[in-house]
C-alpha cells in the first residue's frame, strides 16, 4: 500500500515535529501529499463564561493557524505537497473523519504537559482504536530527555 495521502493531525507543540518528520520521510518516498489538521477542541468552551468564549476561540484559532503553519513550512523546505486545516470539533471525531480520505494517519504520542498532555494522549489512543485505517504512532525524542 502507497501511502499517498497523509494525515498528521497537530497539537502545536514541539514534540509533534517528530511525527510530522516521519511523515514526511514517508511522503518523499511516495511523492505523497500530507495534510497538517489542527483542531479547536469545542468542549473546552463549556465552562468558559459567553463574554470571553471569542477571545478564547481567536486565540486558539491563531493557536492552530500557527502550528499548520510551522508544518507545512518543514514540507515546502523538502518540497513536499501538503494542505493545511483548522477544524471547529471534537478532536478524535474530526480526525476520524478526515483520516477517510487519506491512506495513513501519522501522529505523535506525546504533546503537551499536564492537563494538554493527559487529553492530547487520550487522543492519539482513542484514534488508534477507532481508526478503519492504518495510524503510526511516533514517540518524541524530546519525551526521553525531560
């Protein structure tokens, strides 16, 4: 199986870099096309108060502008293809549904620290598990040296 279309969804955080890196290893050997996915998480908007929900929501949009930004700049470098997506939703529901329309997803095992990191690896779990389709999981490097 060619894997042409890949997924590598992000959190913004240094350690994904390590997964979009494999990712792209795989793209150049496949002249593939990778998407970078970033997803506004809508249950963090459940207990904040209604006056301040744009000011989160602008900040975490920027947030995922900036790290599909980071991504698809390391593709172009290799000359790579690749789109870029920040989705409104349920992180494990939205990547789901986009890794059905590409032949890999490719994600990190690791993000974040704390409450980030907890939800971020329940993620890359729940993806495993659900997913119809092939997902590699690539552990940071940066994990071992904290």
């Amino acid at each position: 199986m060619a894997f042409e279309k890949i997924l590598v969804p992000t959190d913004g955080s240094e350690f994904t870099k390590a997964a979009a890196s494999k990712a792209m290893d795989l793209a150049e050997m496949t002249n593939g096309t990778i998407t970078v996915l970033y997803v506004i998480d809508q249950t963090l908007f459940m207990n904040v108060p209604d006056s301040t929900i744009s000011t989160v929501y602008a900040a975490l949009k920027k947030e995922g502008q900036d790290a599909v930004s980071t991504i698809a700049k390391m593709c172009k470098e290799r000359n790579i293809k690749v789109n870029t997506d920040v989705a409104d939703g349920q992180p494990v529901k939205i990547i789901l549904e986009t890794a059905k329309n590409h032949d890999l997803v490719v994600m990190g095992t690791l993000g974040r620290t704390g409450m980030s990191k907890l939800l971020m690896g329940s993620v890359a779990e729940r993806v495993v598990r659900q997913s119809t389709g092939p997902v590699m999981v690539v552990r940071s490097p940066e994990v071992d040296r904290k």
